[in-house]
C-alpha cells in the first residue's frame, strides 16, 4: 500500500467505527445484549486494523 491508500484505508475505518459505534448506542437502548456483544468485538477489531494503518502510516513520514 502507498501512503496515499493507506490513509483513505484509516479515513474509511473510522467512518465504520462512527457507524458501529451510534449503532451500539441503539442496541442497547433496545436491550439487545447479544447483538451489544458482537458489535465491540467488530470495534475491537477495527481499533486493532487501525493501529496497523497508523503504524504504516507514520513509516511513510
């Protein structure tokens, strides 16, 4: 990946994060436990992808 892919990669995660996160907040409003629970495993998961991106990103600079 180049740089430049490398942050549009960063730029669409955090948008997938945003989304999952307001996503949770209905969830358990709902009181969907099951469905809360997997959905912080995706954002734990999308915190691991973007610390990876980052790393990348900053051997760039």
């Amino acid at each position: 990946m180049n740089k430049r892919q490398v942050e549009t990669a960063i730029m669409e995660l955090k948008m997938d994060y945003i989304s999952l996160q307001g996503d949770i907040e209905k969830l358990e409003s709902t009181g969907n436990d099951s469905f809360v629970k997997k959905a912080e495993l995706r954002l734990a998961t999308l915190e691991e992808s973007l610390a990876e991106l980052n790393k990348q990103l900053a051997e760039f600079e």
